[in-house]
C-alpha cells in the first residue's frame, strides 16, 4: 500500500524540502491560499477527517468554531505524544516533518493565525532537529514568515518543549503549559477556540490529523472518503507495541479488524497464545479475543465497551499476569494525575495503593469491591479525560480477568480460600 | 551566567512570545544543562529572564519531571518502564542497569557519573528495552548493548565530553 502519511517509507529523504516538493509538497497549501479561508474549511469538513489524538472531533467543524476576523489567533500543534504505546506522531516529526507544517499552515491560512507553535513533549528534543531544520528551510524558501508564496498570507512557526508532563497533551493543560504555568487543565467553558492560549481563541490540532490535511486539499474529499468507513474515513497510523513479533507503526485504512492488525504485526510473539489488548493505550478499557474481528473505527468498539482513541495498541500474550498489567497502567496515572482535582489525584493514588496490595499478595475480597466503589466515586466528576481515563483499565480488568484477583487475594490468605463454599459449609 | 553566555539566543526565544513567561520551560532546559540540576542560582535566573516570581520556577521544577530538583551524575539514564516497555524486558532491563552500575533506581554512582531512573512513556515503545540519556534515545538495547553504551559514556568523560548537548543543539536553532 502507498502511504498517505508515512510517505517516508516510500519516498527516501522526504524530511528534505526539495524532496517533499518533488512529490507535490506545498502544492496544497498554494490551493488553499488560492481560495478563501471559508472555502478550505469546508473542504476539510466534508472530508469528515477526525482529530487523531483519539477524541475524533472533526477537524474542519473545529476550525470553523473560531470567531470571524478575530485579530489574534493560535494554532497549536499537539506533538505532546506521551500515552503509553504511542509513538506515530515521533516518526511523522523525525521522517515527514514537512507534511505537518504544510497541514499546519493551512490551518492557520483557515483560521486567520499568524503564529503557530508545535508544541513536543521535552522528551523529544532530540526528534526535533529534523522539525526544526524543515523549519529553517521554509523560512528560505518563503514557505514561512511574511508574504507566504507571495499570497500576502504571512505566519510563523515554532517549536515549543514541554518538560515531562502527559497531562499537557490535554488541550487546555497544553495552552497552559505554554503560557508558562503548570500544566494543569480547566473546566470548559471556556473553550479554546472562544478564549486559548493568551486567551485569544485558539485550535489545538494532533500532529497526524494535520498530516492529514494537505492530500485532502489537493486531492479533494471524495478521494479521502474513498478510505475507511463513512464515519471514520481515511488512513490512521497504528501503533503495535508488546507482545507481537514485530512492534512498530503500520498505516492503514480505518475498518480493518484488530485481528487483521494482530497478524500485519507477525502475530503474538513465540507462537503464544493472546490474551487481552489494551486498544488505546493505558486510556481504554482492555477488550478480550472476542473484540478482535472488530474493526478499527471511531466507533469499532463500542459493542465491546471499549474505545479506539489514539488506536495505540498493547498486545498481551497467555502468560501475562492481569493484575500486574493493571498496576503498571494504574501507577502511570496516579503518577500523572496533575493534582488539580480531588477525584483524579486521590482516586488514582488509592487505586494504585489497593491494586498495589492485591498484586503483593496482602489483598482481601473486599479489595476487589474497593477499587469498583473508588473507581465508581470518580467516574464523571473529575475534571479531565485524564482521571476518567485512569478508572477503565482497573473497571475492565476486573470484568474480564476477575479469577486473576480471586486467586492473587486467595492465595493472600494461604490458599484457604480457594473453597468459599466449602468454608462457609464448616461454619 | 545564561544571559552572558546564551544572550543572543535568550533574546531571539523571548521574541517568540507576547509574554516573557511562555519562555520559562524552555529557558529551565537551558539552565539545567548548564547548572546540572535546578539549583537556586538555575531558578533565580530563569526568574529574572521571565521577569516572575522565582516560587513559579521552583513549582514548574516540582511539577515537570523532566527538571532535577536535587542534584544529579553527568550522565542521567532514564529506563521507560511502562506497562508497553516492560512487556519486552524493561523491569529486568533496569535490574541488571542497577547491578551493573551498584546503584538503586534514583541513586547514582560514587564517582558522580552516572543516575539511574525509571521514566513513565517516552514513546518508543516498539524499540523496548530502552531509555534516554540526557535526551537522547537509546532503544532496542540489551546487556551487552548497556556495557558497551556505558563504556562509551565513561570515555567520552575521561576525553572532556565536549559534544553538544541535545539542549545546545536545539537552542542553535534560536535565530
């Protein structure tokens, strides 16, 4: 299959500006500049492109929510990519880094901004060189700065770092971050696009859903459509990561299954047998093996209660312990749960504690209740997807792997356990 | 200090922004590279440059994990060990990094060159066992890939290590 996005794969050296201009780069954005900013919204909009961070809101319907005229406004690219199996938005920014300033500045071009930042998890300093240099290049060649390709459109770009924080690729923490605060979201309202960054409306675009944006200008909606499924149309990069033979990103078109997924990726590894898959990271619930002849959508997973989001996923194999699994994503959360919040920064710290405890073997029944009624006490009131995020691997694990908890709380109390009809009986 | 040595780059970052504080993480990075940790001396610059109170630079410090409160070895090793890494070795990875090297995860070695950390997601899960080096990535690794990778580090040292940092190298880019 030809890439769409990892069009490095095919094109060697495409980070190079006279390469990726070669294969039709920038020929989007001079369509765009050639029409109104009205215009390039509704081409966007009728692609039906959705945010790939893993909400899905669509791209073109965000940008439209931006005032009219406003004087001053942000676009923010979102290459904060921190969700644990996440790593497309890293290759996109170290092998095709020209293609996200093009989406970028088309966004900007349809929203009336002059000055965009791309703002990239501290983390990846070291991916950025090559972010930077395209950059540079832009800026000789009159693709960036004052009078762009000599349309009289001008606007800047730069690369802004962020220190360590996940929390910061939530939108409002973003913008937060860039201010120079803490990053620590709001409660919406207000929204970016009325009050963003510097509070001027403001829209936060992932890294891939940009990437996205310059083959649908040149080559219109209809040929976007024709990938994927009517709601979830077009190419998504896939991360594959754990147990499988061969980890990586694999592009595809949505509505190919997970199992088709699973075997692109050489199957699981050592001829084993699979076990569970958490779909969108540490931030969806874990699906068992009747969920892989789903298909990978926006809405895919819904009968499986479960949800595509940034479609990260972790393979897990036969032998992997749930509880462990279940610790280790619950100790990411509470470990970046931002404080700001009572249900998030309590509730994470104590799910952590008690699955802590259940995983050491001092666990009790009432335990595995516990977690339900913290997990419970959180659900909808935290301020953030982040915290209603962090109760789905716990909530789920425990539906699908609950005899793993029983046997980890019964052997706790020396095997005694394992006979609670029998104990009861003698009693 | 930063100011005399990085002026032109300072100025150029500032120009960046309507508001001087959007510079602060950016500017934390620098002074870290030059001072090793976040220092007093690190966070009162920083604070004059932004013109804020140094309390928000030493909050940022506290809140983004990317910045050491307390000092740290020349050479910090950052071992991801989420849930994605630790299904291809991490927890075993970090195990033998702290044999090999006698520390604890967050001690560092005697002769002041080497911390060993364990980091949430740096997203390269499918390159695991892996880690950063100050900010630089090491993936696909394995023992003999750590000895060798630490040889090298240790060398480097003895020579003076004048290499950019990958902090130096993006502040190049501030024109």
């Amino acid at each position: 299959m030809e890439h769409v996005l990892l069009r490095h794969r095919d094109i060697p050296n495409l980070k190079k500006l006279e390469v990726y201009r070669e294969h039709g780069g920038y020929e989007g954005l001079k369509k765009a500049l050639s029409m109104t900013p009205a215009e390039v919204i509704e081409i966007v909009k009728a692609s039906n492109l959705r945010g790939r961070g893993g909400a899905g809101f669509g791209t073109g319907v965000k940008w439209s929510f931006i005032p009219k005229n406003a004087p001053e406004t942000y676009v923010l690219i979102n290459t904060d990519e921190s969700e644990m199996g996440t790593f497309k938005d890293r290759e996109l920014t170290e092998n095709n880094p020209h293609q996200i300033i093009e989406g970028a500045l088309i966004a900007a071009y349809a929203i009336g901004c002059h000055k965009v930042f791309n703002y990239m998890r501290g983390e990846f300093m070291d991916a950025a060189y090559a972010f930077e240099e395209a950059l540079q290049e832009c800026r000789e060649a009159g693709i960036l700065g004052d009078n762009i390709l000599g349309s009289g459109f001008s606007c800047e770009m730069y690369t802004h770092f962020g220190a360590g924080a996940y929390i910061c690729g939530e939108e409002t923490a973003l913008i937060e971050s860039l201010a120079g605060n803490l990053g620590q979201p709001w409660s919406k309202p207000p929204f970016p696009a009325i009050e963003g960054l510097y509070k001027k409306p403001t829209v936060v675009n992932n890294t891939e859903t940009l990437a996205n944006v310059p083959m649908i200008l040149i080559n219109g909606p209809d040929w976007y459509k024709s990938m994927g499924t009517p709601q979830s149309p077009g190419p998504k990069i896939v991360c594959i990561s754990g147990h499988v033979e061969r980890p990586g990103n694999y592009e595809v078109h949505m509505g190919v299954t997970y199992r088709e997924l699973l075997e692109m990726a050489g199957g699981i590894r050592g001829g084993k047998k699979f076990k569970a898959l958490f779909p969108s990271g540490g931030s969806g619930p874990i699906v068992v093996d009747d969920a892989l002849g789903a298909p990978l959508t926006y809405e895919g997973l819904t009968p499986f209660d479960s949800v595509m989001g940034s479609a990260s996923l972790v393979f897990l194999d036969e032998d992997t312990d749930m509880v462990w699994a279940t610790l280790k994503v619950i100790e990411f959360f509470r470990h970046e749960s931002c404080g700001k919040c009572t249900p998030c920064r309590e509730g994470t710290f104590w799910l952590d504690r008690v699955v802590q405890r259940i995983y050491d073997g001092r666990g009790t029944e009432a335990d595995i209740r516990l977690l339900q009624s913290i997990a419970g006490g959180m659900k909808g009131k935290c301020l953030c997807a982040l915290g209603e995020f962090s109760i789905s691997p716990i909530l789920s694990s425990i539906v699908h792997f609950l005899p793993e908890y029983k046997a980890k709380v019964a052997a706790a109390k020396g095997g005694k356990v394992a006979q609670p009809a029998a104990a009861a009986a003698v009693r | 200090m930063l100011r005399e040595k990085y002026g032109k780059e300072i100025d150029a970052l500032l120009a960046r922004f309507p508001e001087k504080k959007s510079a602060v993480l950016h500017l934390m990075h620098l002074a870290q590279n030059e001072y090793g940790h976040m220092s007093d001396e690190a966070i009162r610059e920083v604070a004059e440059i932004c013109e804020i109170d140094p309390t928000h630079v030493l909050g940022l410090a506290g809140f983004y994990t990317l910045y050491y409160e307390e000092p740290v070895g020349k050479y910090v090793l950052e071992v991801c060990n989420d849930l994605a890494c630790a299904l291809r070795g991490s927890e075993e990875f970090v195990e033998m990094a702290s044999r090999k090297l006698d520390i604890p995860v967050d001690g560092t070695t005697n002769d002041g060159m080497f911390t060993l950390k364990t980091v949430m997601c740096l997203g390269a899960c499918d390159r695991a066992p892996m880690l950063q080096c100050n900010l630089k990535f090491y993936e696909n690794l394995d023992e003999a890939k750590f000895d060798n990778m630490i040889a090298m580090l240790r060398m480097k040292a003895e020579q003076g290590d004048d290499e950019p940092s990958v902090v130096e190298r993006i502040f190049s880019y501030m024109k």
